[in-house]
C-alpha cells in the first residue's frame, strides 16, 4: 500500500485512530459524566469534525453547535471562542496519541519497536490529516498551540531515549542533552516528512511498511550509532 493511499487496516497494534471517532467512543463507554461535561464533550467532538474537515480557518461556532445540536449560546458556556476550543480539542489530540500508542511486547528489538512505531504514526497522520495541518499552522502563529506540540515532541523524545538506553546502557554514560537533541531531530523530521506526503501530495514510491522500516532505519542509526 502507498503511503499516500487511503486508510489503513484497523484493529492491528499498528493502526492508528480518527480523534473524532476515538472521541465519540471514549464517550460512550465513559462513566456516567454530568450534563455539562457531556455537553462539552460533544462540542469538542462537533470542533474535532470540522477541524479535520475545513481547518481552523473555516471553524465557525454556529457550525460547531448545529452539528452537535445544541443552541447557539450554549458553546459561550464552556469557551470564549474557537480558539478555546481549537485549543482543548487538539490537547486531546496529543493526549489520545500517547493514550493509543502501541505498548512494547516482550522480546521486541528497539528496532522493532520502531517499526511499529512508525507505522502507526504513519496511519494516524492519514486519519487525522487536518488536525495535523491545523496543528502545525496554530503552532506558528500562537504560543499556547506551540507549547501543545513542544511538549507532547519532548516527552516523547524522553521516552525514545529511554527506549535506546534500555537496548544500549553504554548510552546513559554520553550527555543527555546531545542525546535530547538527535531524538527531537528525528522526530521533526518525520513530522516534515509526512506533512509533505499526506498535506502536499508528495508520492516518494514507498508503501507504509517500506516508509516505516526506512525511517526506524534512521532513527536507530542516528541514535544508536549502529545499524540494527
């Protein structure tokens, strides 16, 4: 499968996740919430469609509240304006990547790990292409949408690291901040790569596990200083 086709296979380790359709199933089988966080909830749902559908630009409130059916004023209740609500909807986001991303099996190499990675980042930039691209352009024009971004990237380059140590402990001996620096560097260079692809059109001739494989190849030389 190219990496600019459609959706990829659901319900494997890799696959990744559309925010508004996770969201309506965190909904459904959350606890019993009250009326207004309910209500809230489906606003934020309503935003994440049209998000993913027209970007930040074309977000209006009135749409907000007539695809989640409630009045008008009921949005007023819960945020100022669409950038309250762009701004809770992509937290979530950040927060709904880390939440589904695939846990480490027994036995799993680092490179392994990588791979699958990989692969369900690849899927769930193509399910979530818009917010993707609403992210990054919110990011360059406002603070608080930088720091969404900055600090998911962070704690997930933390989290690589802690990864390749545990496959390398002679690592843990060279400066963290070195270290820090190739990880986030790794990481911006995926998120460039797969904007290109699924934002611009860019066809590099590479199906999801070619891209992947590809990538985790990188990312564990540049990390490990060795092929796996």
């Amino acid at each position: 499968m190219s990496a600019t086709a459609g959706s990829g296979a659901t319900g494997d380790a890799t696959s990744g996740f559309s925010l508004p359709e996770a969201m309506r199933a965190e909904l459904e089988t959350a606890p019993k919430l009250s009326r207004s966080e309910m209500t809230r909830r489906r606003l934020m749902i309503a935003a994440a469609e049209l998000i993913q559908d027209s970007g930040f630009g074309g977000l209006k409130v009135a749409d907000i509240c007539k695809r989640a059916d409630f009045a008008h004023g009921t949005f007023y209740l819960h945020w100022k304006d669409k950038r309250g609500v762009a701004h809770d909807v992509l937290t979530a986001f950040m927060e709904a990547i880390r939440a589904h991303r695939p846990q480490r099996q027994p036995g799993q190499s680092f490179y392994e790990r990588l791979v699958i990675g990989h692969l369900y980042y690849i899927d769930l930039y193509r399910r979530n292409i818009g917010l993707m691209r609403c992210q990054g352009q919110l990011a360059d024009e406002l603070d608080e949408f930088a720091a969404i971004g900055l600090n998911a990237n962070l704690a997930f380059a933390r989290r690589v690291l802690r990864a390749a140590e545990h496959a390398e402990p002679a690592l843990a001996a060279q400066p963290v901040v070195q270290r820090l620096a190739t990880a986030l560097a790794c990481v911006a260079m995926v998120d460039k790569l797969l904007h290109e692809i699924f934002a611009r059109g860019l066809a590099i001739g590479l199906g999801d596990d070619e891209l992947a494989r590809t990538l985790s190849l990188s990312w564990h030389r540049s990390l490990l200083g060795r092929d796996p």
